[in-house]
C-alpha cells in the first residue's frame, strides 16, 4: 500500500517541472493506440516531455501525467491531448470530474443539449449556486 499511495509523490519528483496531470478516459479498445500516440506526442516536443500513465485500465480511466514540460508549453500540450481523448470518443474528465480546470472542455467533450441538462439539474439542486460555486458553471 506505500507503493501505491507514494507513486503520485514520486511522479512529481521526477518531473523538473509541476506534472501537468490529467485524469481522462478512453475506450478499452483505443487504450494501445493512445498510449502510442501519447508516446509520439511526447517525443515530438522539443523540450523532452515524458509521459507516465497509470490507472484503471478495465474502465478505460488514465492518470496522465507530462513530466518535464516547461511552463509555457503546459496549457497547448494539455490542450493536444485532450484534443486527442476527444478524437477517440473519450472523456476528458474521469473519476475526478470536470472542476475549474477543465470546465471549458465540458461544451466541447459533450455538447451544448448536455451541458444544458447539466446546468438545469445543477440550478434545481442548488438554486443559490451554495455547492463548489464556480467550479463547473461560472
């Protein structure tokens, strides 16, 4: 269970820089092929990023963490792999949602109709936006 629970911590002393870290998921059957082009992705940079993946494969959910990309280059390289998790019919969020990071992403993964289904049940549930206001709906 140390191992398990210190891995995260291990990934970030690793990276020279903060990982840049996303929790996607990807139909079982693309999970090879991404993972490949992840790799390709990665090599193609030219400041060295290194990709290192884990999670729950049976589901198709992945940690995926950028070691090594500097500052600048962190929001267009998330940006390429979200594009790519989006291109196979993924999620861009998994088990730890969409949240402020990613909120712009919700319209783009999954649609106008089911973002506004989604801000409809938020607004019936929390009419006065008391619940994580501004993490999802600004």
């Amino acid at each position: 269970w140390e191992l398990r629970e210190r891995h995260t911590e291990t990934i970030a002393r690793a990276s020279t820089t903060v990982p840049v870290k996303l929790d996607v998921t990807i139909r079982r059957r693309d999970l090879g092929q991404f993972i490949e082009d992840l790799d390709a992705v990665a090599a193609a940079v030219s400041f060295g990023c290194r990709p290192v993946v884990f999670g729950h494969a049976a589901d198709g959910n992945l940690h995926v963490n950028l070691l090594d990309v500097p500052l600048p280059e962190q929001a267009a390289l998330a940006r390429r792999v979200l594009e790519m998790v989006i291109a196979r019919g993924g999620s861009v969020s998994a088990e730890h949602g969409i949240g402020r990071d990613k909120r712009d992403w919700l319209a783009v993964a999954r649609g106008d109709a089911d973002v506004a289904v989604m801000r409809a049940i938020k607004n019936a549930v929390d009419p006065d936006n008391r619940l994580n206001p501004g993490a999802i709906f600004p």
